[in-house]
C-alpha cells in the first residue's frame, strides 16, 4: 500500500485539495489523500477557516493517525522548527534536482528514476560530498565533472562569530593563571587572540550560527566561571 511508506508523527508537505464542511482534504506528496479536522487546522475558535487553508495552497502537517487506509492530520500541532526543516529540505531536493536537469537533459528523468531506487535526491547528493566516485555508478565521467564542479561552487563559506572578553588576575603570577584558563577555554574548539590590556577577541567557525552561538555561550560561562575561582577580574562586551 502506498500510505506504508508514512508513519505516525512523521511531518509532510501537503498541498489543499478541497474543503467540505469542516473537513480539509488534502494531498500528501502530490497523490496520497489525508484529511484535517476544524479542531486541528489551529488553536482557539476558528472564525474562517480559509484564513488558514485555500485549496491549492501548500501546508506542513505532522500525520496524528493511519487507520483503514485513511491518513488524519494537524496543521496545528507542527513547530516552527519543524515547518522550517521540511521546508528546507524540500527546497534543497528542488536544487539538487534543477541541477541533475540541466547536467544530465533529455535523460535526466530516467536518470534521476534510477538514482531514486538507491537513495532519496537529497541524501544521494549527500553521500556524493563524501564519496564522489558514486556518480559514476549513474552519470558518465563529463556529466560527473559537471555535477562535481557546480557542488564545489555552491559550497558555503564558514560562518564565524566573534565575543570580546576581559580577564585578568593582579597577582604576581597572574599571567600563568590567565593563560591556564584561557587554555582549558578553548580546547581546540575556538581562537582566542590577545587585544591589550586585559582584552581578548575569541572567534568560532562552524556551520550554522545556532551552534556556534551556543558554543560561544558554553566558553563564556566557563571562562566566567573559573575567573571567580581563581579571583580574576573578567567581564564581556556586549556586541
């Protein structure tokens, strides 16, 4: 059956097919029919329910159930977090797929079948920037140079943040101290460049800001804590 390939509180792209009643019919990846009720398009009183669906419109839905066949949604249920990362993905298979397109042409359909009885689109690009030689299996070796060449253009640049601190300790052996801090700060994870007087630049490269963020935040507070243990002066420029 085709609705096997879905499992409860697994999160689809839909798109609006029709509205009876109260009841939003909708389609699951183009074909597969699943159904919202009122009480699940939105939290509280719904005055019009059009202000959250139209037919044709797409929507992120978390499945709730699959009974008899029949697929029950929520369009209120899913997070942000969530509707971005569907999101995201769909929109990266849409690249990856514009890309098979214009390399492979006429044949790209064919093409892109065969890929799809091994890997998703998304995961099969994946896997190539980790082992490019799986293009052969698919493309021949001008179409692989191709596909290679347009990845390393589109690959993103590092991201960096950067925190300005002070620490310092007046002690005679105050330095030794400091630098014992800022070494066990770091541990390779980060840069942390000396200014003048007391001030440091640390600086993280990653991939996403999220994570750098929350490792700078992880560093900040260690270094916080080890300055009151070891009584140095320390304080963070806001930025």
């Amino acid at each position: 059956m085709e609705n096997e390939q879905f499992e409860e509180g697994q999160i689809v792209l839909c798109t609006v097919d029709k509205i009876i009643g109260a009841t939003v019919f909708v389609k699951i990846q183009g074909n597969i029919e699943g159904t919202i009720t009122l009480s699940e398009i939105a939290p509280g009183r719904i005055r019009n329910l059009r202000d959250y669906v139209v037919p044709n419109k797409q929507i992120v839905c978390k499945i709730l159930s699959i009974k008899n066949n029949s697929i029950h949604l929520s369009l209120r249920r899913v997070a942000n977090s969530e509707k971005k990362e569907l999101l995201d993905k769909v929109n990266k298979e849409k690249s990856y797929l514009a890309i098979l397109k214009t390399v492979i042409g006429d044949k790209s359909i064919s093409i892109i079948e065969k890929i799809n009885q091994d890997y998703s689109i998304t995961d099969f690009f994946e896997e190539i920037k980790n082992n490019p030689k799986i293009l052969d299996k698919y493309l021949d070796k001008e179409q692989s140079e191709k596909i290679k060449q347009i990845l390393e253009s589109k690959k993103e640049k590092p991201k960096e943040i950067k925190q300005i601190f002070r620490l310092s300790n007046k002690s005679s052996n105050g330095i030794v101290i400091v630098k014992d801090i800022l070494n066990q700060a770091c541990k390779n994870k980060c840069e942390i460049k000396y200014l003048a007087a007391g001030k440091y630049s640390l600086s993280l490269t990653g991939e996403d800001f999220k994570s750098l963020k929350s490792e700078n935040n992880k560093i900040i507070d260690f270094l916080e804590t080890q300055a009151k243990k070891n009584k140095c002066e320390f304080s963070v420029e806001k930025s």
